[in-house]
C-alpha cells in the first residue's frame, strides 16, 4: 500500500519502520530531518504534509499535542491540501496523537466533509512497545474504515481495539493516562516510604512483585526509580498535557478526578525542577524532595 506518515519523533520513527519494514511504500513528512534510519528503509520524504497526503492511500500522524494536529491537518501544506476530495477510493487519515478527545470529534467531521474517512488511534506502551511492535493501540471511528486499517496497526501493535466512534479512541488514551499516572505516583510514595524507613528498596520491590500490588508500572518504572535511570521513554511534559486533558474533560463532564489532579502537581513539581524532559518515572523525585530522602543515590 501506499502509506503517508507525519511525525517521526521517537515514538514514530520506530512505527514508521515497521511498515516500510513489511514491504509497504512510505511517504514521510517531519519538522525535524527525517532520521537516516526512516529513508534506509526507502521511505520518500516529502516537502509537506500535503504531499505525502496527495501520495498515499492512507496517512498516519503522531505528534506532540492537540494544535499540532491541527496544524498539520488543517494548515497551510497540509493534509487536508492533499486529500483528492470525493475521488474514489476514499483516502483514510489516522490519527495515533494523544490529544483532546473533543477536538478529535471535530477534526474528523472536517475531514470527511472533505470526503476522506478518519479514525483516531493512539497508543500506549512508549518507546518500548513502538520498537517492538506491541503497541496497545485504542481506536475511535467506523468500523469499516478500522477492519482496512487493522492489518497495519498489527504491524506495530499487539492489542488493537475499535472503542466506538471518532473521539472514543482518544477518551480511552486519557482513561489509560490517568491510571499510569496514579500508578507511578503510588509506587513512588511506596518506595520512597519503604527507604526512609531504612528498608532497601530494591529488595521491597522484589517482594512486592510476587504480591498483589504486583504491577507493570512497579516492575518498569520501580526499576527506573531505583537504578535512577530517567532517560526518557515518555516524557513528564507529556504526561502533563494528557492529564491537563483529563482534567479539562473532567471539568466540562462535572467529573471530580481529585487522584489525578495530585499526579499533576507531583509532574509540576518535578518541570519546576528542570525535569520536564525525563522520563515521567522521575515524578519520584518530588516525592524524595519532600520527604528529604531519595530512593537510591544517583
């Protein structure tokens, strides 16, 4: 097929690959230099988002934030330039951001008055699962138009799910964003409570492993805390936007979401340090301010 993608950041290049990687023709658009590894894999760079729209059959996007998207969509040089309008067949434009679920709504009506189909599909697993093609990957939007893409989002995930309609798919990314940040506070608190009371942590993490406070995030991320590697997979600043999202949600819903309003403050805390830019692992290192003692030496 042939396959436009727009954003080739760290979660992107990797996607990206796996499918030029499955014999797919690629045409690519960043704002950055595309990386060398994208047009190894023969992938063609284009001058603009409208171009590789005016390419490809289907274009994914994966980008930072919500005017990002817009931006690329709807700009000047951008997709929605390049869409053929009611030609057949329908060109399709998929969406793997994390951004406003309310905004996507709106984005998809524009896009198919334009005569073109979209689906919102953004991912969870980071750097990891985008390497390794095992994304879980959430979507919004019609059925048809997701059983064509499917067989491409199997190239770079493993749990593929249609929620409903456009937006859906962008509500479940901010329910899952939500979890992962209450989970990563709570086994910071855990850890940093466990080391001032002079236990090693390592050694309760371990324990804790075989329990039911087991965990994906303590077995990760309560790693990272304790190894002090905080090179990022997924960034505290974007952490931040995906919870100023749910908070947003929550407020135009009347939905009171007082546990993730916390995990906001502890990643405020964490940006007013400098550390907006580690891995959101490190919102431990609020918790060890606070408490004036760390979880392990650096």
């Amino acid at each position: 097929m042939k396959i436009g993608f727009i954003g080739l950041g760290i979660m992107g290049t990797p996607m990206a690959l796996h499918l030029a990687g499955a014999g797919h023709t690629l045409f690519v658009h960043t704002r950055s230099r595309v990386p060398e590894a994208v047009t190894a894999a023969g992938a063609t760079a284009c001058a603009s988002a409208a171009e590789v729209a005016r390419q490809a059959d289907i274009t994914f996007t994966m980008l930072p934030d919500t005017p990002d998207v817009e931006a690329v969509l709807f700009g000047p040089h951008g997709v929605a330039e390049g869409l053929p309008g009611a030609a057949a067949p329908r060109r399709i434009v998929v969406d793997m951001s994390s951004i406003s679920p309310t905004a996507t709504k709106a984005f998809a009506a524009r896009i198919n008055a334009l005569g073109a189909d979209y689906l919102d599909a953004p991912v969870s697993g980071g750097e990891v699962g985008a390497k390794a093609g095992t994304l879980t990957i959430m979507c919004g939007g019609d059925e048809a138009v997701f059983n064509t893409v499917r067989p491409l989002f199997e190239l770079m995930g493993k749990n593929i799910t249609l929620v409903g309609g456009n937006g859906d798919g962008q509500t479940t990314k901010v329910a899952n964003q939500i979890i992962v940040a209450l989970n990563i506070a709570a086994v910071s608190e855990a850890l940093v409570f466990a080391a001032k009371a002079g236990a090693d942590p390592a050694k309760v993490r371990q324990a804790l492993m075989g329990g039911f406070a087991a965990s994906r995030i303590l077995e990760v991320h309560g790693e990272r805390m304790i190894k002090r590697t905080f090179a990022p997979g997924f960034r505290i600043r974007l952490h931040q936007k995906d919870l100023a999202l749910a908070l947003q949600g929550a407020r135009e819903l009347g939905v009171a979401l007082p546990q993730t309003a916390g995990a906001a403050q502890l990643m405020q805390a964490c940006a007013a340090h400098g550390d907006a830019d580690l891995d959101h692992s490190a919102l431990v290192q609020a918790l060890e301010r606070m408490a004036g003692h760390a979880v392990a030496e650096a």
